[in-house]
C-alpha cells in the first residue's frame, strides 16, 4: 500500500486526541501506521530530500493543518 496524502492522516490524528490527553508527534506516526496497516517498506519510503520519512511528513502537514484550523493547539514543546 503507498501511504496516503496528508489530508488522510488528520482523522485518525483526530481520533488519538479525542481521549482529551497530550500527544506527541511519534504518537501521531505510530498511530498512522497502525491505522493504514503501512508495512516496513512503506515505513521507510523518504520524501524526495531523503531527510524525512514519508509517513512523518505527512504527519507534520497534518498537525500543521489541524493547528491552523483551530482543531489542535500546542500546549507545549
């Protein structure tokens, strides 16, 4: 399975943060993966750079996107 745009990622990005508790990023990855059934190929997949895997940017856009639209805030760094 290739691994989906970044639009795809923000549900079940959302769905982690419905439990009302802090996240952080590699909990949105691991999620990701767990919800697309993504396997060690597709894990590994770079973006065209090389310096980040497909599935972490994606998850980046993702919380960039959900941040913006005021569904997700960041509480702490």
């Amino acid at each position: 399975m290739a691994v989906p745009e970044f639009q795809n990622f923000m549900l079940p990005i959302l769905n982690l943060f419905g439990d009302g508790n802090i996240h952080t990023t590699n909990e949105c990855i691991n999620t990701a993966i767990d919800y697309f059934g993504l396997d060690e190929n597709d894990i590994k997949l770079t973006v065209p750079s090389g310096k980040q895997t497909q599935v972490a940017n994606r998850t980046y856009w993702s919380l960039t996107y959900l941040k913006k639209s005021s569904l997700l805030k960041t509480i702490k760094r």
